[in-house]
C-alpha cells in the first residue's frame, strides 16, 4: 500500500495507532509479537 497517497487517519487507523503514538504498553507488545525494528545485516558475497 502507498501510504503517502492516503489520509493520515486512514494511515494510522491502519497502524492502529495515533498521532501521539503508541502506549508503552501497546509498543511493549508489538516488540515482543514483531521483534526491534532492525535490518538483519546479511553475508555479502565478494566479487
């Protein structure tokens, strides 16, 4: 979904959030459900 073409209600409706963020206790949950919000560095492959 391309969010920047959408409302910000529809956006944080679909984040169920709002434009004050989450609750501590919301975000608790969501970083044990979804894990740190990180990228995963993987082994490059050299030339």
């Amino acid at each position: 979904m391309d969010y920047y073409h959408y409302p910000v209600n529809k956006v944080l409706d679909e984040f169920k959030t709002s434009s004050k963020g989450l609750s501590q206790q919301e975000a608790e949950q969501r970083l044990e459900k979804y894990g740190l919000n990180e990228i995963k560095e993987e082994k490059k492959i050299s030339p």
